[in-house]
C-alpha cells in the first residue's frame, strides 16, 4: 500500500492538513485528535508493519466508541461523554495499522438521512455545500470524498452508509447483519443496524471489511461463519453472474438521470459478461412504512438509557424535582426534534392496543420482504438498483416535512429488513440541477463538467446473499475497474 | 384515516419519559398523526399465518453464563453527572419520603 511506503507520519500529516484546510466548508468532524494521530504515526513508523491499513488515516462516525476520545452520537444528551473502551471495530482498525484522525458528524443517534439532525449543526456536500451529504453518515461520507481520509466508518440501519455514499460519490458498504461486531456501537434499532467501511475503492472498503468483520464475543449478535478473504476475491471476473433488477419497483418517483446513470452501470457489467435479468419484488413498496415502524419501536427501547444517571447530560435540577421530572426533563433538554418524533411513534406502536396492528403486523410483513429476496437470489446473484431516488437535495429541503425524508431511503431499506449484504458505487453525475423534472445524466466515462451549477454524484447499488460479500465486493470492483466515476474529486479549494 | 389526538400524545409522551413542550405537543400531534396515516397501507395486505421477523440471524443469542473481567469502578463513575465515587453509587433524587 501506498501508505506504507509513504509512512504513515506523512499520511496522517496529509490528512490533517487536508482536514484544517477543507473542514470550515464542510463541518464532517465531531471531534478531531490531531496530536494523539501524529503520536501514534511515529509509533508505527518506528516499528515492523502492522496489516494492510498501516499508516492509512482513518475517520470513525461519531456514534462508535473510543477510549478517551469523547464520542456523542451527535446529541446534546451525551454531551461530555468520553467512552472508557473502545468499540471492537476501532480495537481492529488499529491492530490492521489504521490510524484514528477524527470522530465524524452525524444525524443525532444515526436517526436521519441528511446529517441536518445533528446538535452540531449540519455536514455539507463537498460536491456542493448548499446541499446535503445525505446520512447519517454524513460526516465520514463527506471527508471521505473530499479526500480527507480514505476510508472511514459508518453505520447502516436504513441506508445510512449506503445513502451518503451515493449523493457523495464515494464507496459505501454494508455487510451481512452480523458480519461485523457492534460492541461500542450507539444502538439504535438493534435488528437492522450493521457497521460497514466508506471508501473512495471497493478494494479500500474490502480491506477495512478484512481487517473489522468476523465473530466477536462481546457482541452476541456477531456471526461465526467464516470470513471471506474479501480483498482476495476481487478477480474482476463477473462473467455469467446474473443480475437481477426489479424493473417494476424502479418506476415512479426516480429522477430520469438516476435512471439513465443507472442503465448505463448495468451495461457495464454486461460487457463483462454479466446477464441482467428482471426479478419482482411485489413487497419491497412496503419497505419505508414497515422499516419506519420497527426502528422506531426497537429505537424507543434502546434509547430509554438516557436517563441522566449513569452519563451524559442531566437536566439542572430544581428543588424538589421528582426522579421522574428528572428523567422527563434531561431527555426533552437532551434529545433533538428528530430522536423524540422516532421515540414517540416507537412507544406508540410498542404500546397496549397497537402492538398487533402496527408493530406485528410490519414483522409479518418483514418475512413477506425476506421471501421476495429469497426467491429472487433462486434465480438470480445479485440484485441491483439505483441507491437513491434522486441526487442530493438542498439543506433545509425536507427537514420541515418527515415523510418526504423517509421516503428517500426507499431502496436501501430492505438490505436491512432481510440483513442482506449491500453496497452503493458512484456511477455518473446529475448535471446541474434545475430543482425538478428530469435532469441529464452524463453517459459513462465522461469527464467534462456541464457549465452552471453543481454536477452531483450518483450511486449504482448491489445487494447479495446473506454472507456472500465475495462475490457482491467482486462485481462492485469489476465495475470500478471500468469506469472513472470514483476517482474524480469535488471542486473543493 | 388515522388520526392522533393531544391527549393521545401527552400519554405516549408520558411513556416515553419526555416532558414535551405546548409546541412540540402541537408539532407531534400533527407529524405522528400524518406519519401513522402514511404507514396505514400495510394494513391491506393479508398476512394471515405469517411467522414475524424479529431479527434475521435464524439461531439462539446465548452465552455461557461465566464471569469475566469488566470495566474498573472509576472508569464506571467517571461519566456519572453526579455520583459518590468511592460508595460505588450514582445520585439521584430522592425518591423515599
């Protein structure tokens, strides 16, 4: 790697630099530990190489643990709170050689898809600052593609590396549910979330996906199957592999040069002697409703430990305040608008008299999703759509309005309704956007910028069987290898 | 049509443990309202006989039930917003007469 000969002392100098130069535009980090980074990159250039990601400067999203390094989920409630471990995927970057440069922003407890719901104040796209990076892994997304880093973490519940990934123009990538350990993960819907690497490569998230997957005895929910040597597997070979494409599912609602870029990524992989083949999903419409219902129940569970005992923020008390006033008080002070919406609807769903027509009725419905993918990966190896509806909307565009939010995470959902593995590749741009109606899509392998305006990434994603993230990352590598979308960079100065 | 009143989400609220304000009652009431009318489509579909999925993994979560080392009592407390470090206890309001 290219890190190693640079040594790591330099990387991590290149990186900060970057940082300091290109963070007041964007607002991507949380936290930065400069001095601690440099530190570590001269111990590690003073010794024997560590694994593949030696030296390589990395960023952590915000709601993943590191010892004595503050880590707040973007939340008032958690302000001041340094973990005192480490979450497993940090203890694992760093035993690959990784080096920790910052905690990155994010929507408030990775509850959002446009980084707007953090208490720190949004990330901007670095593609154009007006708009949003998407989330919630808006911060790792944008220094990832700004160049800051090259790889990052993020976490994924509904999309939430998937998405960033895609309106930012960079790699996003998440494993089966359970590949990867969750210990020192914020929980926030505990059946769907997974921890995955952002990248500017597939082969540079296929090394961080070597380096953090595989069991882990702190997490209970981390699997034992046996880890694919994930980097070895990118042969470039996709021929005979079939692709299955819910052509039914694609219709409304999707911007035409999304459609146009995403065709010209299927043609890609023909050429390479895939075959695409046209799969239905008859439940996969029901995806948003479904998904929106079980993470807010599983939400307002797992967020019922931030009560102001134990950590984090606790509201002034007055005198005579009941214990109850004081759990009431410190959440509505500490949680944002966003966490308290997804708390309420939870409690509501969960609670006595609603429980069997919303929140079981949508797992009934969760097994009706899961049997569409089961039987479409009978017929077919990988299921490919576009990863978003459209480009990157304009900050403030839907924070007044929560559905229209939802609604944009409409293809990246089931990857984690059916825990299946799922990853978003840049593949074109949006030229500049004229708000609605169509918009055109460059053909592939074009460079020139169209004048005026923004030119906006777009993502092309692929899903794969449970626990077969070789042949997803192989097809996903195969498609870098013929085009340029991923190494053009955001005009940033 | 599915509709939430005030007073349904002052009850949720009170579950939830969040002391809303007039504005966010107003806010909720309207947003959650519109959000459930949304979600209501799932209901049309027939799921009679339909196994739920509440987690995707297929197999049991257990561990052996053996003790090991966990965090020191400082590092514990060292987050407290108010805590007798050395008793080993956080601080709360009173919450006995």
């Amino acid at each position: 790697m290219s890190y190693l000969r640079q040594g790591a002392v330099a990387a991590v100098e290149q990186s900060l630099a970057r940082l300091k130069q290109l963070e007041p535009q964007l607002s991507a980090f949380n936290t930065v530990i400069a001095e601690r980074a440099l530190e570590r990159a001269r111990a590690l250039d003073a010794g024997p190489p560590l694994g593949p990601l030696h030296g390589m400067p990395v960023a952590i999203k915000d709601n993943i643990c590191t010892a004595g390094v503050p880590t707040t989920a973007s939340s008032r409630i958690l302000s001041g709170f340094v973990p005192p471990y480490n979450a497993t995927v940090v203890e694992r970057l760093e035993r690959a050689g990784a080096v920790i440069i910052g905690k990155t922003n994010l929507d408030e407890f990775a509850m959002g898809s446009s980084t707007e719901n953090s208490a720190l104040g949004p990330t901007r796209n670095p593609w154009d600052p007006a708009r949003t990076p998407g989330g919630s892994s808006g911060g790792s997304a944008a220094a990832v593609a700004a160049r800051i880093v090259p790889l990052a973490l993020g976490s994924d519940t509904g999309g939430s590396i998937r998405q960033p990934a895609g309106l930012c123009g960079i790699v996003g990538f998440k494993p089966t549910y359970g590949r990867v350990s969750r210990y020192g993960l914020m929980a926030f819907a505990s059946s769907l979330d997974q921890i995955g690497p952002l990248a500017t490569t597939v082969e540079e998230a296929a090394l961080a996906f070597d380096a953090i997957g595989g069991f882990d005895p702190h997490d209970s929910t981390s699997s034992a199957e046996p880890m694919p040597e994930a980097r070895a597997a990118l042969t470039g070979k996709v021929n005979g592999l079939r692709i299955g494409v819910p052509c039914a599912f694609l219709g409304e609602g999707v911007d035409a040069a999304v459609l146009s870029a995403f065709e010209s990524a299927l043609e890609v992989l023909v050429s390479r002697g895939a075959t695409v083949v046209d799969i239905d999903l008859p439940h996969a419409g029901y995806g948003i409703p479904i998904y929106y219902l079980i993470c807010t129940a599983e939400a307002s569970s797992n967020l019922a430990r931030y009560d102001g005992v134990r950590y984090g923020y606790r509201t002034r008390l007055q005198k005579d305040d009941t214990l109850q006033q004081m759990y009431e008080r410190t959440r509505d002070e500490g949680f944002g608008a966003e966490v308290k919406r997804r708390i309420m609807l939870g409690t509501y769903v969960l609670s006595a008299g609603y429980y069997d027509a919303y929140y079981l009725k949508a797992q009934q419905v969760r097994t009706l999703v899961r049997q569409d993918y089961d039987r479409a990966f009978g017929r077919v190896d990988l299921v490919a759509t576009p990863t978003t509806p459209t480009p990157a909307f304009a900050l403030g565009e839907k924070t007044d309005d929560p559905i229209q939010m939802y609604l944009g995470d409409i293809f990246t959902v089931s990857a984690n309704l059916t825990g299946l593995p799922s990853i978003s590749v840049p593949c074109g741009f949006a030229g500049p956007s004229t708000g609605s109606g169509p918009s055109r899509a460059e053909s592939r392998d074009e460079s020139g910028a169209p004048g005026g305006g923004s030119r906006l990434p777009i993502g092309f994603q692929l899903t794969g069987r449970a626990f077969d993230e070789a042949t997803l990352l192989r097809a996903a590598d195969a498609f870098q290898r013929d085009t340029a979308f991923h190494i053009q960079v955001p005009p940033l100065s | 049509m599915s509709s939430l009143s005030r007073e349904e989400v002052l009850r949720i609220a009170d579950l939830a443990r969040l002391e809303l304000s007039d504005e966010e009652l107003d806010l909720f009431t309207r947003q959650l309202g519109d959000i459930l009318t949304y979600v209501e489509q799932i209901r049309a579909l027939d799921t009679s006989g339909v196994a739920p999925t509440a987690q995707v993994l297929n197999r049991p979560v257990d561990r052996d039930d053996v003790p090991g080392a966990t965090l020191s009592r400082p590092d514990l407390f060292g987050n407290a917003p108010d805590a007798a470090n050395e008793a080993g206890l956080f601080k709360v309001p009173k919450v006995i007469e």
